[in-house]
C-alpha cells in the first residue's frame, strides 16, 4: 500500500473521530425553543453520527491489515559455527582407568616428597573427559591463560557472598555440585552436568532426590571432600540467614515450606522436598548458586561453634592475600592489590582425561586487574589478553578490524541469538501510581491495542541496522530468543513495523489530534483533561544501544502523534525507579531468562512479587488475563521433568506471550567470543553468554597450547602451599 494510501486512511479515521465529536459538543439544535420541542430528536441525533462514525471507523480498520507476519529465518555471520551438540556419555563420564599422568615438574615434586603420587591424589572414580567430546583432542600440558578483572577481590569466601574478583576468578577457582555452563552442548538433556555429584536419582514420588559425590576427592590443600563440606554448605552458608550466601534458603521453599538436606554417608546425601519433581532445583547446585565451602577451614572459624567469632569477622576469614582452599581447576597463589592475580594448576584437581592425563593442561591463568571492563577488550586488542567477550555492539567493529589483521593473536566467533534489547511498559495499576494521569499511562499500557500498536511503530530493521550495518542484529519481536533452545519459530507472532496498523489501532483507543499540534491528545473517556499523549522512556546511560533505540522510538512514534521523551540513567538509578514503579517505559538489554527459561523460569511471568515489569507494592497486583495463563505455564514448566514436555509448554507461553505483547521485543543479536588463537579445545559455537559465562562454559580444564605457541609462565613450577596448623 502507497505512502499516500495510509495517510488518507489514518486522515479518514481522524476526521471521523473529530466529527463525531463536534456533532456531540453541538447537539442537533440551535434555540432553546427548539431544544424544548424535540428533546428526543436531540439526543437522537447525535447517537446516530457517533454509531455512523465508529461504523465508518470500524469499516477503516477493516481495511488496516493488523495480523502479524511471519518471524524470518536468522543468517548466519561470518565467524560463527555450529554448536556440535552431543550427548552426556561423549562428553565426559567417571571412572577408574589403569594408570594416570601429570606434568613432569609435578613429578618432581612428587620425588621430592612435596606431593602424594598422583593416584593417590585422585578420587577412586575421577571426572573423565572424553576424546570424542574434545574439539581438538586430547592435549599436552604447559602454557598460561591471560585475562583481565574489573571487579575488586574481596576474598575468597564465596559461600559467604565475597567476590574473588568475578570475569573468571571464580570459574577457575570455586567448584559446584553440578555444572549448567557448558547444557549448551547436549543433545540428550537440558540439564546441568554432573560435576562434584556424579549422579543423581529421583525417588518414585519425586519428593526425594538422592545424590552421589566424588569418593576420594580432595581440597587444594589434600584435606578429602566429603558430605561435611555438602552439609555444613547448607546448614551453615546456605540456610544460616546471617551468611549473605549467593543463593539463600528462600530458594528452596515450595509452598512455604522448607527443603531439607539429610545425608546418608560420607558420598551420598538427598534433598527432601516438600513438592513433587522439583527439577528447577538443579539448576540452584551449579556454580553461581551452590559453592562448596570447605567445613575443614571454616567450620571451626563459624559463628555457631566459636563464640568468639561474629559474622562479619567470619565473612572476611578467607583474605585475598592468602592462598585459599579450593576445589577448582586452578588456586590464587599470589595478589596484588588492584593489579595482578596469579592462579596456578590445582595437584588435587579431580578431573583427567581419558589417556590418564591429570587436569587441568594448562599450568597458570593470569588476571590483570583494571577499573573498568573495557579494558579487557582493549587488553585483548593490544595482545596482553586472550579473551574478551563482545557483548555491547558499539565494539563489535573494532574488534573484528583487529581480528583481521596479520598480527592479531586472536580470532572472533560468535554465538546463537541470546543477545536481546526490548521496550518493557510498567503493568502495574497501583505501585508507583501518583495520579490521574499516570492511572491512564497505566490502563492503557494494559490495552493489548496499545502494545501492538508499539510493536508496530518500530522498524526493527532500520534500528539494527543504524547500531550495526550486516547480519549482526535482526529484529526481535520479544518472548524467547531465538538462540534458545526451547524457540519454535513457528509460535512467534511477530508485530512487524506497519506504521499503518499502529495509527489504526491508536485512532480506534479514541486518541487524535485535536488541537492540531502534532501530537495526539488523550480521549475524554481515558484521561478527561483532553492533554497531548506524551510518556517517558528510560535508557540505560550504561549500554549506548539503549539510547539509540531511545531516540528512534522518539521519531517512529512521533510521525504517529506520540511524543516520547527520554531520560538516559545509570544502573543504580534505574534499580531505584524500578523498585519504586515509578516509569512509564524503558529500554533494557535483557537477560538469560529469555535463553534458558529453565534455570530462571519463575522469571517468566509475574510469580514474584519483584517481577521486572510488574511489581507489587502494598497493593496486591492485578494480573492480566494473559499474564495468569504465564504464570500457570511458567510454575508447570518449574516442576516439569521431561525434556519434551517442558518444550511443549515453552511453544505455548511464547505464543501467548507475544501474541499479547507482554513486552515489546527490538533487536536481537549474538554475543561475540574473542579468544586467542593458540588455545585448543575450544567447543565449536560456544556462547558467551548462555547458561553461564565464557570461563563456565569454555571447560577450561580441557583447553591447552602447543609446546610451540605456549608463552612465558610467571610463576613456572609453582604449586599452592598451605602453612601447617
């Protein structure tokens, strides 16, 4: 349809607005006398042109094709591959095999009594990586890992909340019951990977959920792992609420009730639930929620069995200028305040591959401490690190600039689609509601018109394309992203930009332009001040792309009459105003909920109380009806233990979710990995950002250098040591 065409049918609607109205403010008289004769035919009048008008109008919109169109296909980019997805028993599996390795320098140690042989260093049954998992097979030992951390080292007791340093630190030193990073590579199962609990079993019921850790593992320190460790993480980190635990016990309360933890002997132990088939809850033993805290070192150190502890002392008991215990691949053995952090090989570690080889392969990861995280990219392309993760698309050029010139040291791949920016509308009807202006802002981001005709004001292309010209961003039209694993592409309804569809459904809210302004004025029925249809929008000062979208929805929805004014905030504003409710629109780069629902599915829908964009205040909150099917389908999708069945319930709330435009979707693209070129085993297609990070997801046990390509180690044949007691 012409440019001319749609003007005259948003013209045609308009006009017939505008006459109903004036044939009601004149009524069909013009003397009182007359008035006085015939009152029926008064009133007769003007309900028939307002009949005649909304017929015409509705006779217009008839016209306005509203249905949504198909969601394309995405392309594929230049530097990215397949991710080579297997299932669990090519991947790794646990077993006894008949002789183990190690390095040479470690043998060493070992013939000078510094270390036990490495069997006995190992559990009876060790973590075996498979061959036929490797991307490049199995590997030789040596080389370093250089990175960069932004984060201030707190400690390194991370059971009680303290940051080590994060972009990695805590990947490479801290272990979990089970491992979600890496989900990304199964074909057989969307669940985590065993890790220090090699299996798990469900009782019949589902109320019972028995789990068996490693038999003669060991602590950094050569102290063996056992159910203590699992025990005291739960009754002394997790469940304790004076512990600032990453994950606390209102993480394990269904239907009010509280889960319990028994143990059985020293390598099995089972969850008690008070629900059947709690299967999300395996997703709260990985390693951002679960941390192992080793009961040898800080039992006796605890507030509950030393009264001459309290909890702050208590928190700070692990400090980063002392070598910690841990679990990890690789231990901190030296710190230096805001510069440097140096973790070499762990001698304990519990993993091997499937020649016998102790893990990891290489013997030292080194972070350079900075203030900022733009500083890893910039180290990156200047050669002193080897990892960065392009996740803001204002670098992504530059970067790939570098990647390809001749003296590069790293290569560019990029993920599946997780990487997504929406427009979200504040649902609530109470919180952060200070008037009769904003009770209307509110009622009419509840009208599924309105969301649509959001949806349809935005042309997704122009504005991906204005951030990042190529293949790079496609638009989005919101609910799952189309890297995850549970998105049909046939249940997207996909609101497409139809600047003529949104005047349409705008014109059929009752807004026009009544003054002539430009902008459109709000209908006497919705706000009864008649004044311009203004809102805000927030972006995000922190992430560039958010300010761009900002001043495009500024103009595609000032050519339709609504006028936009943008507020750019930084993070802690924004949690401020979001906490308060008080925002009409913002722009957000959204999370991982929307690539692994299952880890975060009671994120999905308005369960909690703190849902993004539906909050409740003091008033309890009023759920759309659509939003209620979302909640059923997100608390189904919780408990649900099969694979298939969780994917059929996925299909359903990504239909219904952006049928009804829960939030309006913009552009979605790919996080870029850039890594250096020396490091082998790498998995194909590996996200950045997924179920976890770079360092979780990488298996950075797995990955080595050849003797060739391996560069100058910092601290060579150095092994964390321990001052006896």
């Amino acid at each position: 349809m012409s440019s001319n065409r749609k003007r005259m049918i948003f013209f045609t609607l308009s006009l017939l607005l505008v006459t109903a109205m004036l044939v009601n403010a004149c009524g069909g008289g013009d003397s009182e006398p007359a008035a006085a004769e015939a009152p029926a035919e008064e009133e007769a009048a003007p309900a028939a042109a307002e009949a005649e008008a909304e017929e015409e109008t509705e006779e217009a919109m008839a016209e306005v094709d509203l249905s949504p169109s198909e969601y394309p296909e995405p392309q594929m980019i230049v530097g990215s591959r397949a991710v080579e997805k297997l299932p669990l028993d090519q991947i790794l599996t646990y077993k006894a095999l008949d002789s183990y390795n190690e390095p040479e320098w470690v043998s060493e140690l070992v013939a000078e009594g510094a270390l036990p042989p490495v069997e006995e260093r190992l559990p009876v049954e060790p973590r075996v990586i498979l061959a036929s998992g490797m991307a490049d097979g199995i590997g030789v030992y040596g080389g370093v890992w250089r990175d960069f951390s932004a984060c201030p080292t707190e400690g390194y007791n991370r059971g009680a909340g303290q940051s080590a340093g994060w972009f990695g630190i805590e990947a490479a030193a801290f272990a979990s019951l089970l491992k979600s990073g890496p989900i990304y590579r199964r074909s057989d199962s969307l669940e985590p990977l065993p890790y220090l609990a090699k299996s798990w079993e469900w009782s019949e019921d589902g109320y019972e959920l028995t789990m068996n850790i490693l038999e003669g593992a060991k602590w950094s320190d050569g102290h063996p792992f056992t159910t203590e460790d699992v025990l005291f993480t739960w009754e002394d980190m997790i469940v304790d609420p004076n512990v600032q635990s990453p994950k606390g016990a209102s993480a394990w309360i269904f239907d009010d009730q509280m889960t319990e933890l028994v143990v059985i002997d020293d390598y099995s132990f089972k969850f008690v639930f008070p629900v059947a088939f709690p299967v999300q809850s395996l997703f709260q033993m990985d390693e951002g929620d679960f941390h192992i805290s080793p009961a040898h070192i800080l039992k006796p150190i605890h507030p509950k069995y030393n009264s001459d502890m309290d909890y702050v002392d208590f928190e700070a008991s692990m400090p980063p200028d002392k070598t910690p215990v841990v679990l990890g691949e690789f231990v901190p053995v030296e710190y230096i305040t805001d510069e440097l952090m140096i973790l070499r090989r762990n001698p304990y570690y519990w993993g091997v591959d499937e020649a016998g080889n102790q893990l990891p392969y290489l013997d030292e990861v080194v972070f350079e401490k900075g203030p900022s995280g733009v500083g890893r990219t910039l180290s990156t392309l200047a050669g002193s690190a080897d990892h960065s993760n392009l996740e803001n698309p204002s670098t992504f050029i530059e970067t790939l600039k570098r990647a390809e010139e001749d003296d590069a040291h790293f290569y560019v791949e990029w993920g599946p689609e997780t990487l997504g920016f929406s427009i979200k509308l504040n649902l609530s009807t109470t919180l952060g509601v200070k008037d009769d202006r904003d009770a209307a802002v509110r009622e009419l981001f509840r009208d599924v018109r309105f969301r649509k005709a959001l949806s349809f004001a935005l042309d997704r292309d122009g504005i991906s394309q204005s951030i990042l010209r190529g293949p790079f961003l496609r638009g989005w039209a919101g609910g799952l992203f189309p890297g995850s694993s549970y998105f049909d592409r046939s249940t997207v309804a996909y609101y497409n930009h139809n600047p003529e569809a949104a005047a349409a459904l705008l014109a059929d809210l009752g807004f026009e332009d009544t003054d002539g302004d430009g902008t459109l004025n709000w209908p006497a029925d919705r706000l009864a001040s008649g004044e311009n249809l203004v809102l805000a929008l927030v972006t995000s000062e922190d992430a560039e792309e958010t300010q761009t979208v900002g001043d495009a929805a500024v103009t595609l929805l000032g050519d339709l009459g609504v006028q936009i004014n943008v507020r750019p905030l930084n993070s802690a504003a924004r949690r401020e105003m979001n906490e308060a409710g008080e925002w009409e629109l913002r722009v957000d780069r959204d999370s991982q909920t929307f690539a692994v629902p299952f880890t975060r599915c009671r994120e999905l829908a308005p369960i909690e109380r703190e849902f993004s964009f539906h909050r409740e205040g003091s008033e309890p909150r009023e759920l759309l009806d659509f939003e209620q099917e979302l909640v059923d389908i997100a608390l189904a999708f919780c408990v649900e233990p099969n694979t298939d069945a969780r994917k059929d319930l996925m299909a359903e709330y990504n239909r219904i979710s952006t049928e009804n435009v829960h939030f309006v979707g913009v552009f979605v693209g790919r996080y870029g990995l850039a890594a250096a070129k020396r490091f082998k085993n790498v998995p194909a297609g590996m996200p950045v950002f997924m179920y976890n990070w770079t360092w979780e997801n990488v298996m950075p046990e797995q990955v080595w250098v050849a003797p060739e390509e391996q560069i100058e180690q910092l601290r060579p044949g150095v092994i964390p040591t321990y001052e006896s007691e």
